[in-house]
C-alpha cells in the first residue's frame, strides 16, 4: 500500500501538471493541495520548500521540490520495472540529456512565453519565442521517424517536457511547423492514465 501523496500546486502550471501526469500514468492516488502564490508565501509553506516554489510532493515523511527531482523519486520508488527511468549508460545519458532540456530551452522558451500572456511574466517575450523556436525545430528532427525523445518506449522526458511544449501556442508560438512533435503530443496524450495539460485561450 503507498503512503498518502499530496501534491501541492496550481492547475494551470505546467511543472505541477507534469506531475500529476506521471501520477496518473503510475496509478497513484494523490490529493491535490491548492498552492497560489498567498498560499507559497505563509510559513507553513516555506517549511515545506523555503524557497517558496511549486510543485511541492509530499508522500508520508518524504517532502520533495522541483518538477524533475520528483518524477526522478517517483520513477524509482514506484515503477519497479524501471521502464521510465533507464539505467543503462546510453538510455540514462538520453533521458538525463531531456530532463536538462526541459529545465532550460523547455523552460526559458516555450513555457516564458506562455508566462508572459498568461500571467505578465516580465521577460523579453520576442527571446522566448525565439528559444522555443530552435527548441521545437531541434525536436521536430528527433522526433522525426522516433516515437518518443530518448528511447522506443516513453520515458521521463517526455513527461517532463510534454506540458510546456503542448501549450507553447499560448505564447503565440505556432505549432503547425513542427508536425512531429505534434504527432508526438497527441500519442503522449492517448496513453492510458494521461489527462491533457489545461489549455487557455490562444493570444491573439
């Protein structure tokens, strides 16, 4: 039997929504905390993560931060299997090469972007979109006659960089170019236990 998971969050973050993704995806039940920003700013929450960010997992006395730390803990906790997180040197250097990618081009381009129209992110939105844009090209090729982003079975990058990226046109970048990592978004989204990241209205 696993602990009680709570996992802490809003519903529109991606970062929180790619962890509930890979809760689903384990069939773990978990009870979602709701943490807006006067929630991350009380004590209570700082104990939990002082530096005040989401998303927050708590499973009985484990407290955890960051996005890709937590689905790294889940992987090996809770997939025995180890299908979404390889060990062997080549599969581990992919998936450790995406994990990277989402925290940084994933990161600083398509999902500041989305950050800038959604929530007034102050940032250049002209340079986000413009690392988006290298980003989704550079996917489209390694997507291009690939199912998934470091192996032949879906691993923890894709999970870890489906969320931004599937949303990327609500920070007007356009998709359409890309019809690989289309393909790919929508095969993400067809697996079994996945719900579809909350889009928002398209800027204009």
């Amino acid at each position: 039997m696993t602990s009680q998971i709570r996992l802490h969050g809003v519903t529109l973050s991606g970062h929180v929504h790619k962890v509930g993704v890979f809760l689903g995806l384990l069939g773990l039940p978990y009870t979602t905390v709701e943490a807006g920003r006067d929630q991350r700013d009380t004590d209570a929450f700082r104990r939990l993560n002082p530096l005040g960010q989401i998303p927050v997992l708590e499973d009985g006395d484990v407290v955890l931060a960051d996005s890709n730390a937590i689905l790294v803990y889940l992987a090996k906790r809770y997939d025995p299997s180890g299908a979404w997180l390889p060990e062997t040197p080549v599969e581990a250097a992919r998936v450790q090469r995406w994990l990277s990618i989402s925290a940084g081009e994933v990161r600083f381009g398509p999902a500041n972007a989305r950050a800038v129209h959604l929530f007034g992110l102050k940032t250049n939105l002209a340079d986000a979109q413009a690392v988006a844009a290298r980003l989704l090209g550079f996917m489209d090729g390694a997507l291009t006659g690939a199912d998934w982003l470091a192996g032949d079975r879906p691993t923890l990058p894709d999970v870890a960089c489906y969320p931004y990226v599937a949303c990327a046109p609500e920070g007007g970048v356009d998709l359409v170019p890309y019809p690989a990592v289309r393909a790919w978004i929508a095969r993400f989204e067809a697996l079994p236990g996945v719900a579809a990241m909350p889009r928002s209205p398209v800027p204009a």
